[in-house]
C-alpha cells in the first residue's frame, strides 16, 4: 500500500500548480469546434467535484477547488449559459452534456440548458450517433446523472466496450489503454461506486495494470501512468502500488505540473499548459482517489 504523505505531496503539488494556472483553461474565441473546446474546463470540473465528494483534502486543496469551480462555472461557462449557446448551435453534440454533469454534482444548476438537453437528446439524431463504445458508456452515465433516461443502457453499454470484451493484454498500447480507463472512470461514476465494476473486469485489472503501469514507469509516460494509476483506485480492491507512484512523484515538477512523456517542456506559458495541463490534472485526480482508498484501509484496520 502507497504513503499517504507521498499521495499528499503530489496532490497538494498538482493542485496548486492548476489554481495557478486557472486563466489557461478559458477556451479560446473563435474554435472550430467549440464543444470541445470545454473539455478541459470539464475536467477540471470533474477533478475538483471528485475532491470535494471523497472530503480527504487540506484545507487549501478543498479552497482551491471551491475557488476552481467557482471561476470555471461563473467566468468561463457565464453560469452555464455558454454551455446552452453552444448546445443549441450543435443539438447532436453531448460534450456539453458531459461538462455539466460535474456542475451539476455540486449544485450548480442552469435550467435553461437543461431543458434543451431534454429535447435534443430525445432526438434520432443523438440516439444514432457514431461513438465508440466507451463513449456511449460516458454518454450513457452523463443522461442518467441528469434524469435523462433517453437511450440509457449502462450496462450493455460496458458489455460493447473494448474492457468488456477483455483484450490481449500485449495489444494495450496508448489507444487500448485510454480507452480501458475511461471505461472504468465511467462505470464508476468516476472513482465514486467501484462496486459498479463487475468481477471478471477487477480481477483482469488486478492482474494487469500493476504490468502497464510498471511499463509507463520504464518509458516515462507520465500522463497513461496518471490513468493507471486512478483507475487502480476505481477498482473494489486497488494495488496502490508504491513503486509506480514513486515514478509520478520523482516526475513531477517542484511548482506541481507534470509533464506528459519524459522531462518538463519549456517554452511559452501558454504552450506549456496545453502540454502538461491534463497529466497535471490526472495526477490531481488519481491522488485524491487513492488517498481516499489508503485512509478508508487504515480506518479499517484493527
């Protein structure tokens, strides 16, 4: 089992590495596709509800992500009113769906979007689109987090997912293994129900991701390792493995960012954040989950 005052480091780190750097995250004017644009405002949003839902954050931590969510919801997303706009603007689109959610899970509300998502989700439109399988899943769990029942079939959805089929371990490159984590991000509510995961899938991870994860280690992928390393503490029993999360931690810069593969980038700071933003945000995430697990561990220690 991990260091709690190693997963400590790492998340306190990592976090005020992105209360820093929170201008960042304001999508730019003029995207092509201004949808996903707002993916890193909803990750942001997802790291900082799941803190605030385990409570095993300092104070700071927990300031710093009210004060994160606070910024992206009422300066970023105009209190969600972007979030409309731009879902009006492309009805068969479900990422902004995506990034409410995690709004949504901590009382931010906007009635207006949520009554166009009840309309444009009833749509064929959005009943066929073409995603892959794990997406659907993601898709599948954001309508029903919303009440939006339209289409939600979580569990045939993890039966079409790569995971569920169980593949090869020695075919999960960086593709196979996003696509495996998020998997389990989603059919866990993000880390929130590791009782979700079905047995035959924990007893492939047990197995398997202490090997992937030992791989990131030895070429320096910081950013997979993050994945692994979160979706390690999604699962009913997680490793905590103590080795990969010494590689994180030595990989991680003294103001808190991590880089993606190899050393820190440098450059212009804005073009450093787009690279290091999301391991950065990974790293904070997979802390707050695996603390959350070593402490209930202790807890239930005799």
């Amino acid at each position: 089992m991990n260091s709690p005052a190693l997963l400590h480091q790492v998340g306190v780190r990592a976090w005020e590495w992105l209360a820093a750097n929170r201008e960042h995250f304001r999508p730019c004017p003029g995207e092509d596709n201004p949808a996903e644009a707002f993916k890193p405002v909803g990750e942001l949003a997802m790291a900082a509800a799941a803190l605030l839902r385990e409570g095993v954050a300092g104070s700071q931590q927990v300031a710093d992500a009210r004060s994160l969510l606070e910024f992206a919801w009422n300066d970023l997303l105009d209190a969600g009113d972007v979030l409309e706009r731009v879902q009006r603007e492309a009805p068969l689109t479900s990422a902004c769906m995506e990034v409410y959610v995690h709004f949504h899970e901590r009382g931010y509300r906007n009635p207006g979007l949520e009554e166009t998502l009840r309309v444009v989700r009833a749509l064929r439109g959005c009943s066929a689109a073409e995603v892959v399988p794990y997406r659907k899943l993601g898709i599948a769990l954001a309508e029903h987090q919303l009440g939006l029942t339209v289409g939600s079939d979580l569990d045939g959805a993890v039966r079409e997912t790569l995971l569920g089929r169980f593949p090869e371990p020695w075919t999960v490159d960086r593709d196979v293994a996003y696509a495996i984590t998020h998997t389990v991000f989603y059919l866990t509510d993000w880390g929130a129900r590791p009782d979700r995961v079905p047995s035959m899938i924990a007893d492939y991870l047990d197995l398997w991701l202490p090997v992937w994860s030992a791989e990131c280690v030895e070429r320096r992928q910081w950013d997979l390792l993050g994945e692994l390393l979160a979706t390690d503490a999604c699962l009913p029993e997680p490793a905590l493995d103590g080795a990969s999360w010494g590689g994180l931690a030595a990989a991680q810069a003294p103001d808190g960012a991590l880089p993606a593969i190899g050393e820190m980038p440098a450059g212009d700071a804005g073009e450093v954040f787009e690279l290091v933003y999301h391991p950065t945000l990974v790293a904070a995430f997979a802390t707050t989950l695996a603390t959350s697990r070593v402490l209930s561990a202790l807890a239930a220690t005799p």
